[in-house]
C-alpha cells in the first residue's frame, strides 16, 4: 500500500488558477462598465445578470428575439498572432446583427470564453473587446463566464461565445410578410471577411500556400494578419436608424452560407431576390483567397460574405432615403438588386452579372 503524499491534490495544481480568474474580473470591470443601460441592475460578480424589464411597458406587445453564436476558427488568427481586443467585436456582431434582422433592439448580452490557462490580460482584453462591440450595438454587457480547462486546450487555446437579447414591437416585426414585388435590395458593404469561411481562408491561405500571417501583402495594403483580424462590422444601430427613416421591410445578415443563401431565408414563396454582381467590388481579400486556392466562384459565394455585410429590402420610392440614411451614418450601401415574381426554375435569391 502506498504512503499518503505529503500534500493532497489542489485545484491549482490540476491546472485551474483561481486566483488568476479573479485577477481577470477585476481587470475587466472598467470595460463591462462602459456598456451599462439604465435597466441593468447591479454589477459584476453577481451569479445572474439583472435587467429590469419594467423597461419595456413602453410597448405595446413587446416581442423578446434571442440569438447566440461564436467566432469559429478566426479565434486561431487571434492567438497566433497575440491580437485578443478585436475578437470581441466579432462575437457581438455575429450575436446582435441576428438579432436586429427582425428589427429588434438589442438590449443586453452574455459572454463565455473558454481558455486552456487563465491569462488575466488576455482575457481582460477580450472582455474589453466585446464590451466595446455592445457599445457599437447599443446593448449592455450583463455577465459572462469564463472557463478554464486544461488538459482539454492548450495554455494559449482559447474560443467565444456569447447570447444575447433584444425586443421588438409585435406590429414593427420586420420579416418575408411585408416584403413586395419591386421592392429595392440594398446591400450594405462589408469590412471584409467578417466570422466565417476562416476554415476555408485558413487551408487556402495558411496550409496551401504557406503565407506567414506576417507577411505584408501588397494588393491587401496591410499584412495578411492584420487584413484576417478586421473586426466584423457591426450594423445593428445602422438598422435601426433605417427602420425610423424608412419603410424597411425585411434586413438579412450575411454570415455562414453566403449572400444568395441567407437573403433567401427572409424572402417569401411566390418571390424572388436579384442581386446584380456588377454592383460592386469584392475587396482584394476574396480576390487572394479565390485565386490562391482555385477555389470556384460558386463556391467562394457560398462560404464568403464577398464584400455584403448585411441586405436591407425596402419599397422601390425608399431606396433613396435609406441610401442617404446610411450615408450620413458612414455606412457604404448601393442597390443591389429587386425582388421579382418567382419563376418556375428559380428559387428564393440568386446572384447575376459579373463583378464589376
């Protein structure tokens, strides 16, 4: 039989560091701060984030929308590169942007982060990045969690997630019901890649080719690593200023899936989107990623936002005023397309044209 140790096993000692996760709330308390509504209640520490949703008797049949998500695999750029304050923007954009689709106000979001080892300021500058993305969609940070696992990543392993919550009123609900034949498509220009396809831009770029992240490349203007970690753009408050100045009827954000493919989610049976390519052009970025690895046309569309962040479908006589709106907000914006009676061999979007 063996002797009893000396000194039985810790927490510590299996890989968990309290004392370093305390270290992290305290550092990024000045940043969750920054993002406080008048309904958030308390501050914190607390187990449960509290809003008071007497908030919302201002309605008149307040609907509550609800969205959650991550970043994916662009969190590998972040830590091979030891850039952790943007990802936060990236991972409220991918949440409230889905929220404001339905022309939802974007009132408070959580967070999880997961770590292999608690490193306070890598966290802390996280947390700083997210709350600086809630300010940018007008929403409070409430509460999060942060989780370390070792054993299971490694020391500088990371990833993000987060949910959040906003409200719309029943009858403003925005969604394929209002949309109409002859109604303009609006497309709102994208940063770049924004949070998805980076499996794809990763094999391309990184594995095929074998480009360090920081090499600088000239038709990009910057280096590789700092083009792949612009934040995702965020547009909720962009939204919300159009449903205000005009009729919106539906918006689609483009993430996972690409453009025809979640414009297609908001538009009705019997309908059709046309969106004309020769519109715009894709940043150089999805040029590189497209020659690089060969990869088809169709395919790059499917799994890139090529240069659309987000559509907004408004009646034909708006157009202008939407245009305007984002313009004075700084926001690019052209009309992309117009919705149509569906055909017998056409589905819910399609793209046409080349490029210009």
């Amino acid at each position: 039989m063996s002797e009893t140790p000396a000194s039985g096993a810790s927490y510590a000692a299996a890989g968990v560091d309290i004392d370093a996760g305390d270290r992290a709330v305290e550092l990024m308390k000045e940043w969750v701060k920054k993002t406080r509504r008048p309904e958030v209640l308390g501050g914190l520490g607390g187990f449960a984030g509290l809003f008071d949703a007497s908030a919302l008797k201002r309605f008149e049949r307040p609907l509550l929308a609800s969205a959650t998500d991550g970043v994916g695999t662009k969190v590998d750029i972040a830590r091979r590169l030891g850039v952790y304050d943007t990802i936060g923007h990236d991972l409220v954009a991918m949440v409230m942007d889905d929220i404001v689709v339905c022309g939802a106000e974007p009132l408070f979001m959580t967070d999880y982060i997961c770590v292999g080892k608690v490193h306070p300021e890598r966290v802390a500058a996280i947390v700083k990045g997210i709350a600086e993305g809630c300010v940018l969609a007008g929403c409070a940070l409430v509460g999060g969690e942060t989780a370390e696992h070792p054993g299971l990543l490694g020391p500088d392993d990371f990833d993000v997630a987060g949910a959040g919550t906003g409200v719309v009123e029943a009858d403003r609900l925005l969604g394929a019901d209002r949309i109409r034949t002859g109604d303009a498509v609006i497309a709102m220009a994208a940063s770049g890649l924004h949070s998805n396809g980076y499996s794809l831009v990763r094999h391309v770029l990184l594995d095929q080719a074998g480009l360090a992240l920081e090499t600088r490349i000239e038709e990009l203007g910057r280096t590789l690593g700092e083009e792949l970690l612009v934040p995702t753009k965020i547009y909720s408050l962009d939204c919300l200023a159009l449903t205000r100045t005009t009729d919106v009827h539906a918006f689609s954000h483009i993430t996972g899936g690409g453009l025809a493919a979640n414009l297609a989610r908001v538009i009705p049976d019997g309908l059709h989107a046309i969106v004309d390519r020769s519109t715009w052009t894709p940043a150089p970025i999805f040029d590189l990623v497209g020659k690089t690895g060969r990869v088809e046309r169709l395919e790059l569309e499917k799994t890139l936002n090529m240069g659309v962040g987000m559509i907004a479908i408004v009646p034909e006589d708006s157009a202008d005023v939407a245009l305007a709106t984002l313009a004075d907000r700084g926001v690019e914006s052209w009309i992309a397309g117009e919705i149509t009676e569906r055909g017998d061999h056409t589905t819910g979007a399609e793209l046409i044209g080349d490029h210009a």
